[in-house]
C-alpha cells in the first residue's frame, strides 16, 4: 500500500472519531489552573506558534479551536479538560500522540514550545523560565533515522495482529497513565508510546530483539500458530505505531540483526556499519607511524575482520589502532565490548587481562605508536582507568570498586564515553568508571580502539556527536 492511500484511511477513520468528540458539552468557561502560570516563557510560545502552524494547523485550525478533523488544542474547553492534571501529562499526550497522522515525530524541544504556545492562547500567565518538557518521559525519543521495515510489511503485521493479538491487545490507542508506565503492566496498547516505556529507570525494549523475544511466547493461546516472519511483520506494525520511518528493506527475524536495531537513540550513527570497515581508518604497526611515511598498515588486513551479525573481531596479534576520521569535541560513543575466552581456560576469571583501550581526542594519526591521544583502559584488571599518552597529565579520579563489580570477563559489555564542555565520563554496563574533569592539552580529535592484548569483539559502535 502506497504512503498516500494509508494516509486516507487516517483520515477517513479521524473524521469518524472526531465527530463524536464534537458533539462533547463545552463546559463552561474557566480559567487556566494557577500552578500552570509563568512556566513558559513569551519567546518560547512564538518559537511554538511557528511548530503549531508547521504541523498541527491542519487538523486543529488556525485558532487552536479545532474543528471536524481534531477536537480544540487550545481555549477554554481545552483548560477544562487538562487543568487538573499535571502539566507534564499533556506534554507526554503531545509526545507520544500529535501529530495525529505521525506520531513521536517531533523533538522534545519542538514539542515543549507548542505546549508554551497552547498555555498561552489558552490565557496561562508567561513567566521567566522556559518549559523544559517532562523529564520522566527521558530516553523516550526514538531513534527516527533509520528504517527497520516496509511499509508493505508493517500492512501485513497490521491484519496479522488484529488475527491473532487483538483479542487481548490493541495498536489503536495509548491509554497508559503514568501508573501504568511505572508499574509496566500488560498495557492496553501497542501505540506510542509502548516502545518508549522505561521501568525503573531502564528502557524496556531498547531494541528490536527485545520486544521480538518477548514474543516468542505469544499469542497466548498457542505461541505455534504464526510463524517468526509473522512475527517480525507484526514487529513493522508496532514500530510504525510508534512513530518508526518505513523503509525499503523488510525486517528479518534475525537475532543478532534485530539486537542491534535500538529504539531508543535519536541522533546516534553507527560508525561501524556491521558489513565493512568503510568509515574507518588504521594504523597497524608496532612503533610504527603510517605509510608511506612509516612502517604501520593502513588497511585492516587479517588483524581485523567482520564476523556475522555485524561484528567486528580482532585478532590483536598486532599493535596499533584503528579511528573514526573526525574532530570531535562533545559527544557520546557507546559500543559493546566483548574478550574471547582461551580455550581451556584455567583460573579465576578476573585474572584474565584481556587488553586494548579506547582513545579519544587522538591527535595526530602520524606519530608512532598510539598517537597524542587520551586512553580509557579496556584491560579487565582497570577498565575505564584513564592514561594521557604523549601529552601532559590532567585531572581525572577512577573508581576501582565499581570496576570490579560492573565488569563481565567474558560477556558483551555495554560501554559508554561522554565527553562534554571538557569533562568526559566514562561507563562500564552503566556504572560510572572514571571521570576526566581537566585535558587541555588534548582538544578536538578523533576517537579510536586500541588493537592490542587478546581476541576482541566489537558491536553496535555508535557516536552521537553534538
Ligand atoms: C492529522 C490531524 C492532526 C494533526 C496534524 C495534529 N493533531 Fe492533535 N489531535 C488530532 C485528533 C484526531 C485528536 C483526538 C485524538 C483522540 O482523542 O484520540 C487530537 C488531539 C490532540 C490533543 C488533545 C486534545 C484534547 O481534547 O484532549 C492535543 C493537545 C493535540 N492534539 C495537540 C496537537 C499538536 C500540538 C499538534 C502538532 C504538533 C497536533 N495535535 C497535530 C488530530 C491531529
Ligand atoms: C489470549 C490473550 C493474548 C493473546 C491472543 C496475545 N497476548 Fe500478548 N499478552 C497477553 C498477556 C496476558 C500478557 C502479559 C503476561 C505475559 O507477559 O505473558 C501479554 C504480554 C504481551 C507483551 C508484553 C507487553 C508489555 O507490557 O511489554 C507483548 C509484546 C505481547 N503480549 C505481544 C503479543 C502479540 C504480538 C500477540 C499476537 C501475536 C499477542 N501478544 C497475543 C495476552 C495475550
């Protein structure tokens, strides 16, 4: 089915809904609830008016009072109905839902300043401070840049789940209270923002395997009676009503592909692709600089190679790097990271050394060795301990407690690096390692993986650059 024909039915389906809601009593005129006054501010409700009119006008008129395509966002009516609940409750309503034909669309940013500027048509008092969203909902904007599916698919999943989910679930409508977002229940829809959903501070389906494994025991009656490409075609139909861009290529029960399809990062690239090293750049070579100038390869040989499922396997029979060819400043890299158990290992776990760092701010690729650059440890003894190689010591403290906890020898581990406005943190499965607070002399620079120590796995390497 084409873009166009779907769009239609929207329509078609909004405009039977919608006269019902117009036939709704207005109550009567009230004003705007006092808690609600001075939590925007003038200018961020004209940066509103200009989203309202690029996005929203069509469906809820040029003075927010609605009409046959949507109720009013905005006005007396409007207050009535929302006053007695919190501010942020409406905020979500319009992250999760609006617009109506595409949800989960907009930035938090864009979806806070409609909100100023519905506040203020509706008469709510501006005040000195900008509103900054709901902060529960973190973590709730998904990733838009990539398609997992196609639109043909996701029709497919479509009529597959009214066949055989729709008995006890339903995709059409998000009526999830914040209760039921805390306490993750069975929700009573697969809308947005389901795929948004964070229990205690952790995101309950960061990827597509996630919600693919806990399907494999459903449809409750039976989980025989569809087959796991009707599963992964009842997958499009979940991403698509939460807001995910169709694409050209059709979603594969695949679980190393599907773990690697994250739902929960706007803005994030993957700079390994999973198939081929074509972003990235080496220096391979002991005291080597590069070639032609110095004795070090620049392509990846046999030291590095891609297995399935978009891995990247190291050998590390050879010491050098390999980086991602630009100058960064502030941004946030995280991959998983994974030693490869000697056969026949014998001892304690935490003996094992396993090897390679991470490099960030990498100077100058020229120089021997591993290049002007600051290192966070990746051996198992003090990863995320921090080195300055080649330039002048900063400032950093390392927690060696949290190391020892946070750390699995031989499974995957999440790391993550933030470095912003000159601090940069460092995490192993969520756990804070170290914190660099001072490293002036190392400005902008590329970041980069060791290749040294032990067979290596890398996955899901991923930089969001601000
Ligand atoms: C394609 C039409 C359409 C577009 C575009 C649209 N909406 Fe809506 N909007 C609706 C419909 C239909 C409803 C009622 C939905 C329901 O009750 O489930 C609604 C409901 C709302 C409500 C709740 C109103 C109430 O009575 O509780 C708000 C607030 C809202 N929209 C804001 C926005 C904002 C902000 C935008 C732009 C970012 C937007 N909408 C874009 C159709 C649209
Ligand atoms: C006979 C009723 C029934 C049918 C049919 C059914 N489910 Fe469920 N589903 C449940 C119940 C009950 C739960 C919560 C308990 C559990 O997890 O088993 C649930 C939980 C889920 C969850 C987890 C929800 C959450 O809170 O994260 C997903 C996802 C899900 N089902 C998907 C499906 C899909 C997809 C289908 C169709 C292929 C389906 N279910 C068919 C009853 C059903």
């Amino acid at each position: 089915m084409k873009a166009v024909s779907l769009r239609v039915a929207v329509v078609a389906a909004l405009l039977a809904c919608v006269s019902a809601l117009a036939l709704t009593p207005v109550s009567a005129q009230q004003s705007a609830k006092a808690e609600w006054d001075g939590v925007y501010t003038d200018a961020q409700a004209a940066r509103g008016a200009k989203v309202y009119q690029q996005h929203c006008v069509f469906c809820h008129g040029k003075d927010l009072a609605g009409g046959n395509l949507a109720p009013a966002a905005g006005g007396p009516a409007f207050v009535a109905k929302w006053q007695s609940r919190p501010l942020r409750e409406l905020f979500g309503y319009v992250q999760a839902r609006m617009p109506y034909h595409n949800p989960n669309t907009l930035t938090r940013q864009a979806n806070a300043d409609v909100v100023a500027y519905m506040l203020q048509y509706s008469k709510v008092s501006a005040g000195a401070k900008e509103f900054a969203g709901d902060l529960s909902l973190k973590g709730g904007d998904p990733k838009r840049g990539e398609a997992f599916f196609t639109e043909a698919q996701a029709e497919r999943g479509r009529q597959a789940f009214n066949r055989n989910c729709g008995l006890c679930h339903t995709t059409n409508d998000a009526k999830l209270t914040q209760k039921q977002v805390d306490e993750a229940p069975l929700p009573s829809s697969f809308a947005a923002p389901f795929l948004g959903r964070i229990y205690y501070g952790k995101m309950l389906y960061p990827t597509v395997y996630h919600l693919y494994t806990k399907m494999q025991s459903m449809p409750a009656f039976g989980n025989e009676s569809i087959s796991n490409n009707t599963r992964a075609d009842i997958i499009a139909h979940i991403l698509e009503r939460n807001g995910f861009p169709a694409g050209n290529t059709e979603l594969k029960p695949d679980l190393e592909l599907m773990g690697q399809m994250m739902l929960n990062e706007q803005g994030f690239e993957h700079i390994f692709n999973g198939k081929d090293f074509s972003n990235l750049k080496f220096v391979l070579g002991t005291r080597c600089g590069p070639e032609p100038g110095g004795c070090a390869r620049t392509e990846p040989g046999d030291t590095l190679t891609v297995l399935p499922g978009g891995k990247m396997y190291c050998k590390c029979d050879l010491h050098g790097y390999w980086y991602y060819p630009k100058k960064l400043t502030n941004f946030t890299v995280r991959f998983q990271h994974k030693f490869i158990k000697p056969e026949g290992w014998v001892g304690d776990d935490d003996i094992y050394m396993g090897g390679g760092g991470w490099l960030l701010f990498i100077q100058d690729t020229n120089m021997a060795g591993f290049g002007k650059s600051i290192e966070v440890e990746g051996r198992v003894r003090d990863m995320g301990d921090i080195f300055f190689i080649g330039g002048k010591q900063g400032k950093f403290t390392y927690d060696n407690a949290a190391k020892t906890k946070a750390v699995k020898v031989w499974d995957w581990n999440d790391i993550e690096i933030v470095s912003k406005d000159g601090v940069v943190k460092s995490y192993v499965n969520g756990a804070l390692m170290s914190t660099i607070t001072e490293h002036n002399d190392y400005p902008a620079g590329f970041f980069g993986m060791q290749v040294e120590g032990s067979p290596t796995e890398w996955r899901n390497i991923r930089i969001h650059v601000e």
